[in-house]
C-alpha cells in the first residue's frame, strides 16, 4: 500500500507564497513521477505540473512561471513552490504519484486526500 500525504497549504494573501509537500510512504519500490492537480470549487480537476524521477517537468499555462515543482528522490518526496498567487489558484491541491510497489509490474496511480489553498485578502 501507498499513502501520500499533503501539506503546506492555508490562507495567503494575493501575490503570496506558498510551500506544498507531499510525502510517499509504504510498500514502494520506485516512483517514476510525482505531479500536483488541483480542483475549484463546481470545476474539473486539473493538472497543474508533474515531475519525473529524471527531473523533466511540466506546467499548465495558468501557473508557469510563478509556480516551480521540485523532487526528492531519495526521500520520495515532492514540493510545489508557489509566488504570486492569486485568488484564481484558489483550489484542493492533491498530490499524485505513479508507484511501482512490492510484488507490482507496472506502476500505478495514487492520490492523496488534498490540501486546502486559498487566496484571498
């Protein structure tokens, strides 16, 4: 079994910053990527960036450039550095990450239970 869990997330003040964790546990052999969705209230969730375990990254249009993913390898961990927030980033922030566990093949998909931001003055 795998948890992720998430932190890091609470009220700021637009044009804020942010620091989201998100730390893997459990039976794991590997992870090959760790990436951030988020979801709005009445809205799809969205990908907001992913990670490999090689380090290439990705970014929606609405976040490049003020918000910077970062990986932890050794310790299977995944960070979301936000700046220059604003109310529009409001959302649940969920961690996802792509797992290879004990006595598994393939890689599977796991969510973690989402972590509150909200930006608002």
């Amino acid at each position: 079994q795998v948890h992720l869990v998430e932190s890091g997330g609470g009220l700021v003040q637009p044009g804020g910053s942010l620091r989201l964790s998100c730390a893997a546990s459990g039976s794991i052999v590997s992870i090959s990527a760790m990436g951030w969705y988020r979801q709005a209230p009445g809205e799809q969730r969205e990908l907001v960036t992913v990670i490999t375990s090689g380090g290439s990254t990705n970014y929606s249009d609405s976040v490049k450039g003020r918000f910077t993913i970062s990986r932890d390898n050794a310790k299977n961990t995944v960070n979301l550095q936000t700046i220059s927030l604003k109310p529009a980033d409001t959302a649940v922030y969920y961690c996802n990450a792509h797992v290879v566990v004990v006595g598994r093949y393939n890689d599977d998909h796991y969510w973690g239970q989402g972590t509150q931001v909200t930006v608002s003055s």
